[in-house]
C-alpha cells in the first residue's frame, strides 16, 4: 500500500510539474526541486539495498550524510586537545609545529589528569647535566658485519612507495638525506623515488620480496645482491610481522598494479599480486637465523636483521637459542608495536593481535639480554614514536634507537584523515592518484621532515639532560614511573622483571624457566 502511494505521488508530482512548466515557466524554479524530491522518494522506496530508505524515503538521506561527515565533526569540534586516537590534537600540533620550525610551547599547563591511573613521568634529577651539542649516533653491526652503519636516535619508519605517493616518498628520503638519518623503505621494493634523493636507506624485505623476486614469488639472491650492493643501502630488515597487521598477508588488486608499480615490485602489470602472511626461506627459528647470515654475505656484509610483532616469548627464546647454537646473530632487530598503523588492517587484527609496543620492546630486550645476546644486537623501536618524551620512554624500555612513520607522515602534511586505503588521501601523502599527489611539495616538505626529526631528538636530549644523563646508553628503568592507581606510583624497574646478561643460560628466573625451557631451535611452538 504505502510502495503505492508513493509511486502515485510521484507521479502526480511529475505531471503537476510539467503542467507547470508547459504553462507557466515562472514555475519552474519551485517545481524543478519538488519533482527532484518525487524521483528520490520513489527511488528509496523501490530500492532494496537499504532498509532505512525503503521506511524513511528521503529523510534517511540525512543519516547517511551525517555519518559521513561524524569523523571530521568528531575531530574538529569535539575531541578535546589530548583525547584524539590514534594521535591526539596536541601531539598532532607539536609534530605540525616542529616540523614548520615554530615555537612548540604551551602556556599554562598540562591538561593531562597526572592522576589518572596509567599516567607515566620520566622522574628528572637534581643535578641535571649539559644538552649534548651533536646527537648520539647507534653503531649497528655485530661481529659478523663488515659494514657497520651509524644509525640515528629517530628516523623514518617503514612505509612503501604504492602506499604512499612518489611525492610523499621523495620528500621522506630528501628529509633523511638533509638530516642525516635513515629511512626505511617499507616492504614494497626499492623505487626510483627512494634512490632519486641519495638518503640512506633501510631496505626492507617482506613475505612477497618486492624487488627481488622470482616468477613464482621465491627469493631472487642474485636480484638482492644485486640491489643491495646499492651504496645508498646502508642496512636490509627481514619484515616477520608489522604492527598493524601481525600474521596477515596482503592481496594488492590488478587494477592497482600499474606499469611503475610492476617495475619497482617486479611483478607481472595487471596482475594481482598475493603477499603470504609466512615467508618461504625459513619454517623454523634456525632456518630463519641461517638465512639471515646469508643475506648478509649476499649483502657484502652490510647489517641485516628482522622486524616482528611481538607474540609468543617462547617463538622468541627459541630464534634466541638458534642464534646461539648456530653462533651467528642479525645485527638489528626492530620490535613494531601493535598500536602501529601506516598499514591499512581489518579492525580485529588492528584491536587484538599482537603485544603493545611496551611489552613487546621489554620482551625482546630482556630476552637478548638473559641470553647473553644483547651486547651483538641492536633493538630499534616503532609504534607511535612522535615526540621527544616517547622517544625517551622507548630508549627507557630497551630501544636503542626509534623508528617513526605516522609523526612523519604528519610532518609532509597529513591531518589524520584516515582515508589512506582508499586512495582519496586529500593532501595526497598516502595516494596513488598523481593529481592528489601533486598537493606534496617536495622542497618544502622534506625541509619540514629534516626540522621535525632535528627537533624531536633536540627534545629527548634536552629531557635525558634533565634527568641527568649526557649518554642514552645510562638511561636505566628506575627513571620512569607510572601510576599503578590514584595512590601508587611504581618505577618500571619494580613493575617488571629485568634479566641480568646471561641468567637464561646459567639460572632462568621462575617467570621465564618454563618459557626457556620449551623453546625449540627446531620448531615454532605457542
């Protein structure tokens, strides 16, 4: 009955208006628009795609409109300087600021509720020291790598070209060649606009091995030693699991797959292109270990290591063992924390797979150190790194060094619109459409990139400075509190176990004997 009715309003809408307009073209501005509403109201009414149009024809429009306009009402309106996610207004603005090279100060205060149980303080000295005039540099490379690399306290995380405009990539490297840090290439290839600037590179390898690749998606040694011996490489990482989406693998459509694309991953254009969540080179910690010894000698002994999600303690003590039973070590590993996200993931695994930063950095730092370990590996740190005091609280936590990609992005423009998987990034940072990608000046950004990262490591020597350390390497887990509840504040040194160098192998404390003892060199067991 009511399809009826709608369909006999409509119609009679139509021929009052072309009567109107036959006779009387003054009409036409008030009859144009109530035919427009007809034709909608029967479309809705017709449709079956949506419930709510079918019962609400042209009033359920509003809701649709609204829901697409909720995030930016959300984060311009509402949102209060430190309750935004996954960045808040005031990180967000003091990335903006330092990267336009303005005063990142605050008057008045902090609005942080320094009682809110979770609240953490880096606890300053009385007798704090001078700020270093040169920033400390991280020599990565162990005993078995001839070519050590000097890596920078903060430097630009993994994020591809194909996830991010050439534009973008090119103004990330130019930034890092200007100042002096490195920038990690992400898991799509080895593109012209990594290479055009001349910054130092990390080349990263994933499940697919873009760039280096055979025709049936094996490992290509001859293509990788080939790429590797690239002076502007300076260190290449075996991506296990990322952040955002541990455990899951990747599907990039055809359609995506254009000619530059295809060149730069060496695969076949139009073609779609599957990354596996596993690796084919090793089923096994002590496969994994060898074959990492191989990418170095393939890589002319250039630093190699591998960057996880941490999971199971247990898989990691046993890659551990394999390390040390086959008496060789990667010479970095990064520990991507799963509040990371340049990657686009389904919500589940964004929400629930994976150990937060926190955990999983002190999981692998006091692993490598109870094995005895630590002294051969460097750790670097990624997940949420954007300003001085994170930097700080990583370094506190076991990190050596930082990586960080979102900050980055920010500081080329990004407003955090979270539309980068679907190519309508609208500052063209995270898009494959070249005219939104022309919106990234690349003079001008990579010049924001380079005040951004000077002055993010500026502030965390200015804080390490005020709690009486010149060195990062004195940083010790006493020196960050956190706020247990409204009144209990506790060091990390006292929330967590810290191991000393080599009691997994002499005297495992009971919180870890179980997890050592079923380690196995030979099999990845939850």
């Amino acid at each position: 009955m009511k399809i009826l009715v709608v369909v006999l309003t409509g119609v009679t809408a139509v021929l009052v208006s072309a009567v109107a307009v036959l006779f009387s073209p003054w009409w036409w501005a008030a009859a144009a628009p109530a035919l427009l509403v007809a034709l909608i109201a029967v479309h809705d009414v017709l449709q079956r795609r949506h419930s709510l149009l079918r019962n609400y024809p042209v009033l359920g429009h509003l809701r649709f409109a609204m829901e697409a306009l909720r995030p930016e009402v959300q984060q311009y309106f509402i949102e209060r300087n430190v309750e935004g996610r996954p960045f808040d207004r005031d990180t967000r603005s003091i990335v903006y600021e330092r990267a336009k090279g303005t005063d990142a100060e605050e008057p008045f205060g902090t609005e942080l509720d320094l009682y809110r149980p979770g609240s953490e303080y880096l606890a300053p000295s009385m007798a704090p020291r001078p700020v270093p005039t040169d920033p400390p540099r991280v020599r990565i490379g162990g005993p078995d790598c001839t070519r050590p690399y000097d890596m920078a306290l903060l430097n630009v995380s993994a994020m591809s070209f194909g996830s991010l405009s050439a534009n973008a990539i090119l103004a990330l490297n130019t930034g890092a060649r200007l100042g002096g840090f490195a920038h990690d290439t992400g898991e799509g290839g080895l593109s012209e606009y990594h290479l055009r600037p001349g910054g130092d590179l990390v080349w990263e390898i994933g499940t697919g091995y873009f760039g280096c690749r055979t025709d049936d998606g094996d490992f290509d040694e001859d293509l990788f030693a080939e790429k590797a011996a690239n002076p502007q490489v300076k260190c290449v990482s075996l991506k296990i699991s990322q952040g955002a989406k541990p455990g899951i693998g990747g599907v990039l459509p055809g359609a995506k797959v254009t000619a530059e694309i295809a060149e730069v991953r060496g695969v076949p254009q139009g073609k779609t292109v599957i990354s596996p969540p596993y690796h084919r080179v090793y089923t096994t910690p002590r496969e994994l270990v060898r074959f990492l010894a191989r990418m170095r000698e393939l890589a002319d002994g250039k630093p190699v290591g591998f960057k996880l999600c941490v999971g199971s303690r247990r898989q990691f003590l046993a890659v551990c063992k394999a390390m040390l039973e086959e008496g060789t070590a990667p010479d970095f590993i990064i520990v991507d924390g799963a509040e990371g996200g340049t990657g686009a993931a389904p919500m589940e695994f964004a929400d629930n797979v994976g150990l937060p930063l926190s955990e999983g950095l002190m999981t692998v730092h006091n692993a490598l150190v109870g094995a005895g370990l630590r002294d051969r590996i460097r750790v670097g740190a990624s997940g949420k790194v954007a300003t001085g005091s994170d930097l700080v609280k990583r370094l506190l936590q076991g990190a050596d060094y930082t990586n960080a990609a979102r900050a980055m992005m920010f500081a080329i423009g990004c407003i955090q619109a979270q539309r980068c998987h679907t190519n309508t990034c609208p500052v063209g940072v995270a898009t494959q459409d070249a005219r939104r990608g022309r919106a990234v000046d690349v003079e001008d950004k990579s010049r924001r990139v380079r005040r951004y990262q000077e002055a993010t490591v500026k502030s965390a020597l200015q804080i390490m400075a005020s709690m009486g350390v010149e060195d990062p390497r004195d940083l010790r887990p006493h020196m960050l509190l956190h706020r247990v509840d409204p009144h209990t504040v506790r060091s990390y040194a006292d929330l967590h176990t810290w191991l000393a160098p080599g009691q997994l192998l002499a005297s495992p404390p009971e919180g870890w004997a179980g997890d050592w003892e079923a380690a196995d060199p030979d099999r990845f067991t939850s």
